[in-house]
C-alpha cells in the first residue's frame, strides 16, 4: 500500500513538473512561431515617455496583437539584435544594446521571451532565432530586460583585404625588444614563462596591415567617455576601447592554435577620400573615425602582430581578423568586418605568406 502511494505521488509529481516546463515555455515563447509577433519600445522614464517617438527603451514583443506586451531576455543581446529592433521599428540602428533595469525592472514589465539570437541582418525580430538551451541568466534573481537606444545615423567599419595580404611577413624579435608589447599582452602565455630564464629568446611574429574603413554615415566614436579611457604609458597613449580587433589563427579544421590578442588601439583618421579633411588625431579627447576616412594599422606597429611562436610549421592555416568583434560600436552591419585569410606557415618569412583574404561577416556564433 505504502509503495503504491509513493508511486502516486511520484507520478503526480511528475506530471506537475512536466506541467510547469511546459507552461513556462509556453509562456516564454522558447519554442514558439512567431508570425504574429509585434514589438515596441516602452519606458517608465517619464521624461522619454513625453516625447512623441521613442528612440530608446526597453523591447517589448506581444503574441496576441497588442492585447498583452512582455519584455526580453536573452544571453546574446547586443547591437545585432538592437540592429534588428531599430530595422523593424524604422528607426535606424542600434546605438546602444543592453539588459538593464533603467526603464523598468522585469517585476514590471515580465519576460514574454527568451534568449533571442540575431545575426542583425533580419528585418523583424520574428525572423532572428532562439538560443539552443534556456539562458542561465534568465533566472529569478534577474531583473534585467532587453534595452536598445536607436539612431538614424551610423558608422560602419569594413575591413580592407589587399592591406593584409600585402603587408605579410614574419619577423623574429628578441624579448628584451618586446617589453611595452608584452606589458599589453600581445605574446603568447608561455613567452611570461620563458622570459624568466632567457630574456632575450626571440618571438616568432606574424605581422600585417589592418584597414578599418568608416563606410557609414556617422563617425565612429569610441563607447567610452573620454574621462574614462586609459593612458598606456608605454605606447603614451590613451586607449579608448579595450577590444577593437582580434587576430586569431585556426587550423584547417577552425581549431584556434594561436591567439593573437585583443588589441586596443588609439583611433584615429590615417587616410581619408578627396575631399574629406581627417580631425581625429590619437590625442586626449580626439579619437575616432570619421565618415570617408580609414585607420590603418600598419605592420611596423607594436603589437600589430599574431605570435606564431609555437604553431607547427609546414602547414596551411586560417587567419582570422575581426573589428569590432565585441559589438561595442554602434554599425550599420557587421558583415563587412571579418577577413578570412589562408596562411600558408613555414617557419621562414620568404615562404610564409597570406593569401585569398574573404570578406566575412562576425562569426555568427554555432
Ligand atoms: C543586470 O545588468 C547590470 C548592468 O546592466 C549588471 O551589472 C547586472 O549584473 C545584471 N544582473 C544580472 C542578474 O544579470
Ligand atoms: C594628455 O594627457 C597627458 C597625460 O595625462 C598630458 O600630459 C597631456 O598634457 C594631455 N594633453 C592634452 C592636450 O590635454
Ligand atoms: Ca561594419
């Protein structure tokens, strides 16, 4: 008698839970179509709510047209998803993509969905797609929703192919000539060890041109306040992004076998089109790129460079460049800022070459 009314409440049990997972995805739209999605931008802020179009708030998607609206939560919101809300809302591109509580808290404006995953080319929401697993961060303890400012007007990086391609060449330096490079972590882990006992073992170094072209119709400016950026004594210059490109070296099959580092850099316009007068200038307060202009980090550059020093030689490889690749600016697409390259690696700068560069969008991530 006993074990059957334990079974019972087993059972019983079970069907509960199965319940709930399945109302709560329901809900939460995990698994639905979403053919019949709207979205809106919505704010407690009582001065934004006063204006007649709102530019920013945070997003909210109904799946009963109109009659009830819920809000956004999802581990991969950034501009390609903001890029997307500001496309179908016709207002520009996102200029500003978090979760957050400032225009009110999920206790007031509940999650209808979760983890939404734009590439950002989309034209509505309803098109983007879901996150494999339910977010982690989507738990109780969050008060955070999806929040996006929109902008008519947006820069657009693209990277240049030629320069990297042309620029090539491996070079082996001595450490003691590395010190500012190694200070901002542009070798290899091991190096740190290596260094201890020779100081003066050399690096092999992968270098190249990057060109990061403004193609879009407002500067690029960095995402941090200009009291905030961060002055590297060494290279004596302020950094204005932490993260505004990646090098990375993958084998034939996209396993990473040399990391290139994140590089910070100092923006600035190098080169502009006729006509066009370049004004940023690497300074204190003057960073950026203007429309029409490039910033082009060229080779001879500290740290401009892939540390090849371990990777296997006699073999072909896959070179990855990518700006931007956290999505801290604001762009118009983010398609045009990926190379992929091959690398054909030898060991010995007059056989190592890169070669066949592709314009590639961000890794979408798999
Ligand atoms: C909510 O967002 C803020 C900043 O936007 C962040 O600091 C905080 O960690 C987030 N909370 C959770 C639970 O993710
Ligand atoms: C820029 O910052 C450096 C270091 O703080 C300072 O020495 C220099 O005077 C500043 N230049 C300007 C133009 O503000
Ligand atoms: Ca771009």
């Amino acid at each position: 008698m006993e074990s059957q009314r334990l079974l019972t409440i087993v059972l019983l049990e079970l069907l509960l839970v199965l319940g709930q997972s399945w109302a709560n995805n329901n809900r939460l739209n995990l698994h639905n179509n979403y053919r019949n999605m709207l979205v809106r931008l919505n704010t407690n802020k009582v001065a934004l709510g006063g204006v007649q179009e709102l530019r920013e708030g945070l997003v909210e998607v109904s799946f009963d047209y109109g009659a009830t609206w819920g809000t956004i939560c999802s581990t991969s919101w950034s501009m390609r998803e903001g890029n997307v809300v500001c496309r179908q809302l016709g207002l520009g591109y996102a200029s500003k993509a978090t979760l957050s509580t400032e225009h009110g808290d999920n206790k007031k404006h509940p999650w209808a969905m979760v983890g939404t995953l734009c590439r950002g080319t989309e034209s509505r929401l309803a098109d983007c797609s879901r996150e494999t697993i339910y977010p982690s961060l989507c738990n109780v303890q969050n008060r955070n929703v999806s929040v996006v400012t929109c902008v008519s007007h947006s820069a657009d990086l693209e990277i240049g192919l030629a320069d990297i391609e042309k620029s090539a060449r491996l070079e082996a330096v001595p450490m003691s000539r590395l010190t500012c490079a190694m200070e901002e972590h542009c070798v290899s882990a091991d190096a740190y060890e290596i260094r201890r006992t020779q100081p003066n073992a050399a690096r092999l170094l992968l270098r190249f041109s990057v060109k990061a072209s403004n193609v879009g119709t407002a500067d690029v400016s960095p995402y941090a306040n200009y009291k905030d950026w961060v002055w590297h004594q060494c290279h004596r210059h302020y950094h204005s992004m932490n993260v505004f490109a990646t090098f990375d070296v993958y084998d034939l099959k996209y396993r990473k076998v040399a990391q290139g580092h994140k590089a910070s850099f100092c923006l600035m316009d190098t080169d502009c089109q006729p006509g066009v007068r370049a004004k940023y200038t690497c300074g204190n307060t003057t960073q950026g790129i203007s429309v029409g202009c490039a910033d082009t980090y060229t080779h001879v550059l500290d740290c401009q460079w892939v540390d090849v020093t371990r990777v296997p030689v006699n073999r072909r490889y896959i070179l990855r460049v990518a700006l931007n690749p956290e999505y801290r600016l604001g762009e118009i697409s983010f398609e045009n800022n990926g190379a992929e390259c091959l690398l054909d690696y030898t060991g010995v700068s007059s056989t190592t070459r890169i070669y066949n560069c592709k314009r590639s969008p961000l890794w979408f991530r798999k």
